[in-house]
C-alpha cells in the first residue's frame, strides 16, 4: 500500500540511502547546509538490517 503526501517545498531531490557506520544517510547539496527538510522512503529497502 502507498501512501500520498502533499508537502511545500522549494527543491526536490532524489536519491539512495547509503551505509554511514551504524546507521545510513542521505548526501544533499552543500548549499542546503541549514535548511529543514523532509525524507520520505518511496520504495521498500532492498537490504536487511538487524536493529
């Protein structure tokens, strides 16, 4: 099931989750260093991990 969502925003950006020690992250632009921002998982994560 998906969900939709609507959300203001200036700029979108798509991208993959990346491994980042013990846990994975998202590399944005520099540019948006302060900004606030929002990420929402599109699809389902293709690696299990145990928490």
């Amino acid at each position: 099931m998906t969900n939709r969502f609507e959300i203001d925003g200036e700029e979108v950006l798509d991208g993959e989750v990346k491994p980042f020690g013990n846990s994975a992250h998202v590399t944005v632009p520099k540019r948006w260093r302060g900004a606030d921002v929002k990420v929402v998982r599109t699809s389902e994560p293709t690696e299990q991990v145990e928490e």
